[in-house]
C-alpha cells in the first residue's frame, strides 16, 4: 500500500489531449486505505480544490497550471465475488484500465461488456458519464459502486438506483460532482450471452470478418475493428473522444429540420425526444476536417476534437465554442459538452 506525493509535474503524459499542463500538487493512490490516509493528511487543502484523475481520457486541462490538488486513483485489482445460476459478480478495483478489465471479461466468458470494447481510461470512471457505445452503456452491468467522500471522510456503498445513470450522465457527473472518489465497482456479468449486433456497424462488420458462429470475442473484435477504423488513437493524435453528446430534441423540431435537411441523422428516445447524431450537424456546419493551428475537428469523425500537437486546452476549448455558435446559428440546436473541462 502506497501513496506517492509530486509537486510542479506535467500531467501531458496523463490525459489522451495531450495538453501539457503543470499540476501544482499531485498525488496517486493505490488503496482505500493509502487514499483515506491522503485526505487525512491534506484535507483542509484537499478540500479547497481538487480533481481525482483516472485515465485522463475524458477531460480537457484549460490552465496551464492547475491550482486543484490531483488525485489519480491507482488502486487495483479484479475479483469474482459471487455466482448464482445466470450471472458473475465481479468486483473491480476503480484504478484498472478499462479495456484490459473487457478482454478479461471475454477470456473468462463472462457476458455484458464486449460491445464497450477499446473505450479508453479506467473502471472507476465508467459509472461516472455511464460509458456506453454500440448499443450497450454500463449500467446495463453495473450492480453496485463504493466511493469515498472526500469531505466527510467515509465510504460508501450506492446501489444502481442510487447511481441515476442516464445518457453520459450520473450522479457522480451531476449531483455530487466532485464529491466522492469511486474505489470500486461490483458488475453483474452474464453466464448466457445476450449477443446485441442491431447496433449500427456491427453486422456488416461480421460479415465482413466471416464470422458464423457469434461470440463475445467476435462481436469485441467488430467493435474494435469499427473503432479503429474512425476514431483517432490518442497515442498518435490527441483526443477525448466525442466532444459533444448526441442532442435530444423534440419530435416536432426534428421533422421541421428534417423538412429542411432529409438526410439529418436521428434516432427516438425512450421518452419520445429525438436524439440527433451531433456528428452529422458539425459535418454539415463546416467544420469536419477543419484545423486552425494544432487544433482541430477530425476529417473522420466530426464529433472527435483533436490535438495534433502543441495545441494547449484553450485552443481546443475555443474551437468547441465556435461549433457551438455555427450549430445553434444554423440548426437552432445548442450542443452541450460531454468532455470534462477544467
Ligand atoms: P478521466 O478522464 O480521468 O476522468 C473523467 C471524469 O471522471 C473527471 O471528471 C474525473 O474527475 C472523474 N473521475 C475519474 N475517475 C474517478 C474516480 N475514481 N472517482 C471519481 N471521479 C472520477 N466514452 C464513452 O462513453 N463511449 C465511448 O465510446 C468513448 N470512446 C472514446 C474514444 C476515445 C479515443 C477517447 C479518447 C475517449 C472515449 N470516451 C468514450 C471517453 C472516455 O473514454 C470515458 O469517458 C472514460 O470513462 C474516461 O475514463 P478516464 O479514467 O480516462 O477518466
Ligand atoms: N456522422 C456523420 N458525420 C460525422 C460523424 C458521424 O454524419 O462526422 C453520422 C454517422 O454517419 C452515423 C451517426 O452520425 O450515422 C452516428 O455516428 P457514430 O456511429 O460514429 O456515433 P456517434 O453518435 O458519433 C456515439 C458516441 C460514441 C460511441 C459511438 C458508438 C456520443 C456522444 N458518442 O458517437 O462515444 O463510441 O456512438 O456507439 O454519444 C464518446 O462518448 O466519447 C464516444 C466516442
């Protein structure tokens, strides 16, 4: 058990921007007890300002030099707690990385989480925007969260209500922002797969693989291949993945802009909205491909904002502010940020 206190180090190597920003105080943490230990320590300090980093790959450093005290949560490991006749409880510590906790899944035969294959960053932020893609989001496995309140010095257990999950939403992200440290996540894994290929891609995907016989390992290896063909991997260009989230906007709205546009792209909510591919209005807009300085809007993927380099997080953040202006002016749709911006 350790904890590990820097002062005045450059977080460039964690976030997948690759924004060089200077963390005044940073400390990392690999168990409850050396995080409890951390807060009694320099609480006061802790208290005033601070940012719990995981994989960094959802968040946006607009300083250069951050006053808030980073706590980057490392704690490890993943154990099968227990089994009933249809699923896997699995507990898993908030500081694994994401991915390699799914081809641990897949290794296993443990079901639910292959089409969330390849999202960058750890399991301990996976509950906090509700991580999903290609049909599936976690809290379709998500049995439980313990997280540690920062002021109060206690840990807590939430239940799957209590989490209020929604679209890139919960309320760690809304209502407690800030306010607790997820240690740990217990996820509630399928002994009988539940194949879910109706998203999108994923067909056409294995079919073009030759694939027969479906599996957790095939469909994880057609999101993979469909990732890999449109998003940029942050190890070679800067990124957070989608900038924006997919907007909600009423039906009425939606068939007056389809009216106008009919090859606007959108699909229905359970609550009736229409939630609009934000990628297709930032496309149509102007701005795919476009790029001022190192910053940019991906040629492949409009909803993707990059860093081809040295652009630092106010650049970025300006660019997002323009796409904002350009797709309310022409749509009457006012984007809202997914990435966490600091
Ligand atoms: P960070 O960026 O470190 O943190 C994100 C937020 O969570 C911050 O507010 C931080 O304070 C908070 N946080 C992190 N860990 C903890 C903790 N233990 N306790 C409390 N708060 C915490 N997201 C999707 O949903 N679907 C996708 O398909 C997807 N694709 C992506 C593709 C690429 C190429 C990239 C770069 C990103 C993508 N993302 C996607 C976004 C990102 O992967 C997720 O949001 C991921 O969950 C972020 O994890 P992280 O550990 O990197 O979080
Ligand atoms: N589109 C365009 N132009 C573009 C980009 C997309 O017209 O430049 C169209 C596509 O052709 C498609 C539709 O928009 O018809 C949707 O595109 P895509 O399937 O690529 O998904 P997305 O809506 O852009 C969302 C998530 C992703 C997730 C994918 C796959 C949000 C904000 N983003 O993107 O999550 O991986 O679906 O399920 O919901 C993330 O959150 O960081 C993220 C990458």
């Amino acid at each position: 058990m350790s904890m590990q206190i820097a002062h005045n180090i450059s977080l460039k190597k964690f976030n997948s921007f690759g924004i060089d920003a200077i963390a005044r105080n940073y400390a990392s943490f690999n168990s409850v007890q050396s995080l409890t230990e951390l807060i009694e320590d320099h609480h006061a300090q802790i208290l005033q300002s601070h940012f719990i980093l995981g994989g960094g790959s959802n968040i946006l450093f607009t300083k250069p030099l951050l006053n808030e005290f980073v706590l980057k949560n490392e704690i490890k490991g993943i154990q099968l707690i227990r089994e009933d006749d249809e699923q896997f409880f699995v507990e898993v510590a908030a500081g694994e990385n994401w991915h390699q906790f799914v081809l641990h899944c897949i290794q296993n035969g443990w079901a639910g989480v292959e089409n969330l294959s390849l999202i960058p960053g750890n399991v301990g932020a996976s509950p906090i925007q509700n991580i999903g893609a290609y049909g599936v989001e976690v809290r379709d496995v998500i049995e439980s969260v313990q997280a540690y309140h920062i002021a109060e010095k206690t840990l807590h257990h939430f239940s799957f209500t209590d989490c209020a999950f929604g679209y890139r939403e919960s309320s760690f992200k809304s209502k407690w922002k800030n306010q607790f440290v997820i240690t740990k996540v217990v996820f509630r894994l399928n002994k009988k797969p539940v194949y879910k290929t109706n998203y999108g891609a994923i067909e056409n995907e294995l079919e073009k693989m030759g694939i027969t016989n479906l599996s957790i390992q095939s469909i994880s290896d057609a999101v993979i291949n469909i990732r890999s063909s449109k998003l940029p991997d942050p190890t070679v260009i800067g990124n957070a993945g989608s900038f924006f989230k997919n907007p909600a906007i009423s039906k009425e709205q939606f068939e007056a802009l389809k009216n106008q546009h009919p090859q606007i792209i959108g699909f229905q909510n359970q609550n009736g909205t229409m939630k609009v591919a934000a990628g297709w209005l930032i496309e149509k807009a102007g701005w795919k491909g476009y790029r001022l300085g190192d910053a940019g809007c991906h040629a492949l993927q409009a909803l993707v904002l990059v860093n081809y380099g040295k652009a630092n997080g106010s650049e970025i953040l300006e660019l997002s502010e323009k796409i904002i202006h350009s797709v309310q002016d022409q749509f009457g749709i006012l984007l809202e940020k997914e990435v966490n911006i600091l």
